[in-house]
C-alpha cells in the first residue's frame, strides 16, 4: 500500500513527457468572422496636410485656400478657393475630405477649414483596405546570373503582362473595344463631383432632409424635406449656404478630369412674411448669417438645371437658389430641391401634328413651344416666375397671379420684372404656321405681332398679357389641316400710383391665350344641274333593280 503514492507521481512523468496535442486548425468560418470584425485600418493620407496647389516654396501660392505659407492676411485678399476639395482614394466607402472656403461676409474676409466624412455612392467602393500587400509597392526582382533567363522569357518580348498564367486570359486580344472608349454618363447613373457626387437632399424614412441621395443621370426629380435648425448655429450649418450645392464641380463624364462648374442663375430672397425679392445680380455669393435675431440668406430652395449632349455628356449646370430668413423661434424649416435634364439644340417637345395642328398639342416656336405663366398654389408672382405652361392648341387659357406692391419698390425694376414673368425669359418672335414645320422652312413661321396698350403717365407696369392666336383650315374638305395664320400678343399696362409709407397694394396680374377659327364657309365649284320632270316606263332598268 506504501508504493501507491509513488505510482501516481509515476503517470504525472508520463503526461509531462507526452507530446503536446496539436492545435487545431482554423475553421474557414473563423476565417471570415475575424474578416468580418476587422476595423479598416488607418487612412495612409492626411488629407488635412495635403495641398496639390502649392505650388512656390515657402511661399503664399494665390487663391490656394491649403497653402501653410498662407497667413490670415494673404486669406483676405483670396477671391476663391482654386481648390476647395482635397479627398484621398476615391474608391473607399468611407474617407476623409478636407474642404476649404472663403467667407466673404467677414471683415476682413477668412478661410473656412472644415474636416468632413464623405460618402461614396457606389456599390463597388472599398470598405476596408485589408490586402496588405496592395499598400506597399513591391520590391521589383532584380535580374542574377541564376534567374536572368526567366526574367527574359516574362518581359522580354513586345507586350507583357503581370497577371498569373492561372488566370487563362486571352493573349490575342490586345485592345478590346472598351480599352479606347471614354464612359459617358447613363440613365440612373449618378452624378458624379470631383469630392463625390450631386447631393439631392430628400426624405428618406421620414420627412427629414438625407444629403446622401445622389442625383441620377436625366432622372428629373422634385423633393421637399424638413431640416432641423438654430439660429445661433446658422452661419456652421452646411446645408443653409450656398456653399454646400455649388462649390464642387461636376464631371463632364464619369471618372475623368474635365470639370463643369455649377453657375449661380438667379437669386430670390424671401423674408419672414413671405415677400420674394429677385435680386438683379446673382455673382454675389451670400452666406447665411445672424443678424437681429434672425438667420438671414439661408437655403430653403435649389433648383438644378443640367445640359448634356447626345453622348451623355454634361456641359453646363446651373442652379438657382431661395434664400430666407430664419426666426429665432424656428426649430426647422422646409427646403426644396429640383433637378432638370436638357440635351443641347434638341426640340424637347413633340410634333404638334403632321402637317396640321392637332387640338391639345402644344403650340411650336423655333426654340421649343410657346408658353404663358402658369399659375401656382400660392399665387405669388415673383414666385412664379420661370413657371410656364405650354399653349395648347385649340385649348382658351387663363393664368394669373397676385403681387405686392409696397412703398419701396421702384417702378422701372418691378416692371422689367413683371415683365418677365408675363412674356417669360425669352419670348419667341414667331409661331410655327403647321405643327410639323422645320426651322429652316422660312415661309411657314407665322411672325408675332406685339401690341401695347398703356396709359399716359410717367410710371408704368404691365398688368396682363392676351395672345390671339388666328387659325384656318387649310387644304382638302374631307381632311381637312389646322394651320396658324395670325398670331397677336397685346400687353396692357397701368398706373402705378406712389404708395405712402407702410402702406401696401395688391394686385392681380393675369395671361390669357384664345384661339379663333376663321375658316371661310366652304363654296361648291359646280353649278346645280337643272331639275328634269321625265315619267319613265317601269321596265326602263331591267334586268337591274
């Protein structure tokens, strides 16, 4: 019984000079969840240290808004930021982008520095960096006596190339027809900037504004969302500037480095009441700021406008922007968002018939069609202006809209403007006589006669515009085709009396479109034949009945 004790020392010899178990291997499930919880590494670049404008050594580069050399002094005398995006890898689905801009309301005029997380939209961005071997570039093998014929075998011919034999790519064709082709632009796609792409702010899952929604490639669209605001924070907030919809500049086709700037085409500012103001220049850029317990030339509306060519190409972008002011009581606010597609010297309008006009078919100019104010929910008519509805033939129309006029407004400016909103940005000076008429077919476009008629005073302002438009029926009685022979436009004008002060006047302003047949009663070209009294024999058509 005394050796038991020794035994059991004995097997614990035994387990210690046994060989440990081997480990075990890890699944490929394993693989993929720690796949799955590795955080993307760190960004390899600084974009906050990046400038590819400076360009002079321990210099002030001009308008180069991230030049170190640069001093608050030299910032104040920048007109622009010739750069006001610095990003990293543009295929990673999430990074850093540095943005630089200038607030030109300041005394003296500062750079804004901003750090913002960017976004992109596509579905074949890169998450997470996690190929090692694709962040480093590869020591090149350098040619040995040993390995020198191997070297001459790979890359000592004409062409070559670094993918594995594995990959069993076809060596016969050298250009494939994509290798010379640029891309352009197709429908849905988005629309691409040199930071990201063309934000369409909308709702998402409830009424409130996602800047993540980008603007697809000709998808007309027309969103309203509700942004949370505070006054005290108004002028940091992106979404209230101008800034946020036009200070990068869109690609005139996917993934190149032609760019299209985004050009301010009008301003309107609206006040705490409503009132709409269209200022008469639209280069001055303003920035929302705090002024009397208000935040002043905030965003509530942005309209895109985006010209492209048959190949998909974009060459122009313009947006014309609502700026407001914000009571100190507002939690949030409303803002609208539009975004248009045209293709350049195209007729964006069908044929209004073929030769002759078909009734409810819009009415042809050189350029488009003609067009009269179309009257909107609120009746206002600086907000209306650039709102059109297209004359349709045969269709009498009347549109209208509501102005308030009030002692500080000028008479020749109210009138120009008023002017515009009946007659449209360009009014056409002919009318096509048929609905199939080609421009180049001089002889059928009918001119437009435009009438006035004003009273005799020193101020006045047009109140209402009538077009007539005179048709006939033209060519054979049993088909016969609407042709255009006369059109009249008449602009009436009144008074405006001088108003005291604090006193306010509204008045209606209305379009009017009416169509007149004056086809003439159609003429028989044969005389009657003369009435015979004859009794025929009863058999006279035997054998036909």
């Amino acid at each position: 019984m005394a050796a038991a004790p020794e035994l059991g020392a004995f097997f614990v010899l035994i387990l210690f000079l046994l060989p440990a178990p081997p480990l075990r291997a890890e699944e490929p499930g394993d693989t993929r969840d720690a796949a799955r919880v590795r955080s993307a590494p760190a960004p390899v670049t600084d974009v906050a240290r990046l400038c590819v404008c400076d360009l002079l050594v321990a210099q002030c580069d001009v308008n180069c808004c991230c030049d170190p050399d640069c001093s608050a002094e030299d910032f104040s005398l920048f007109t622009t930021c010739s750069v006001p995006v610095v990003t990293g890898d543009s295929q990673l689905c999430s990074q850093k982008a540095a943005v630089y801009s200038l607030d030109v309301e300041a005394n003296p005029p500062e750079r804004i520095f901003k750090l913002i997380d960017q976004v992109n939209p596509s579905i074949f961005c890169i998450h997470a960096t996690n190929y090692k071997q694709a962040l480093y570039l590869k020591t090149p093998e350098i040619p040995t006596p040993e390995n020198f014929d191997q070297l001459l075998e790979k890359f000592g011919g004409a062409s070559f190339r670094a993918e594995p034999d594995s990959w069993d790519l076809d060596t016969d064709v050298q250009n494939p027809p994509e290798a010379n082709e640029t891309s352009r632009y197709e429908y849905g796609v988005p629309v691409q900037t040199e930071d990201a792409f063309l934000r369409l702010p909308s709702p998402v899952v409830s009424s409130w504004c996602s800047d993540a929604n980008p603007a697809g490639f000709l998808v007309n669209q027309a969103t309203k969302c509700i942004r949370s605001v505070s006054v005290e924070k108004c002028d940091s907030i992106q979404a209230l500037s101008m800034l946020f919809y036009i200070n990068s500049s869109i690609l005139a086709v996917p993934k190149s480095s032609q760019m299209v700037n985004i050009t301010v085409q009008s301003i309107v500012v609206q006040s705490v009441n409503g009132m709409r103001t269209l200022l008469s220049s639209s280069d001055v850029l303003r920035l929302p700021m705090v002024l009397d317990e208000l935040c002043i030339n905030a965003v509530l509306g942005v309209k895109y406008h985006i010209t492209h060519t048959d190949m998909g190409e974009i060459i122009e972008a313009a947006a014309a922007f609502v700026l407001g002011a914000i009571s100190k009581e507002a939690l949030s606010i409303e803002q609208s968002f539009e975004i248009s597609f045209t293709q350049e010297n195209t007729q964006p309008v069908p044929l209004s018939g073929n030769p002759g006009y078909v009734v409810g078919l819009p009415s042809s100019n050189k350029h488009s069609q003609l067009t009269i104010l179309q009257s909107t929910s609120t009746q206002d008519c600086l907000a209306a202006q650039g709102a059109r509805a297209p004359v349709l033939f045969g269709y009498n129309m009347i549109s209208g809209c509501k102005l308030r006029i009030t002692a500080a407004m000028k008479c020749q400016p109210l009138a120009q403007t008023l002017l515009d909103v009946l007659k449209g940005q360009s009014f056409p000076e002919y009318v096509a006589s048929f609905g199939n008429s080609q421009a180049q077919d001089v002889l059928d476009w009918v001119p437009i006669t435009q009438l006035h008629i004003s009273e005799q005073s020193s101020c006045q302002i047009p109140v209402s515009l009538g077009i007539e438009v005179k048709w006939t029926k033209y060519g054979s009685l049993v088909n016969p085709q609407a042709r255009i022979v006369n059109v009249t436009a008449t602009i009436t004008t009144t008074t405006l009396k001088q108003l005291p002060s604090g006193r306010e006047r509204i008045i209606p302003i209305t379009s009017s479109v009416v169509f007149t047949d004056i086809s003439a009663p159609a003429e028989p070209s044969y005389k009657a034949w003369p009435t015979i009294n004859i009794k025929l024999p009863f058999d006279f058509f035997y054998p036909f009945v």
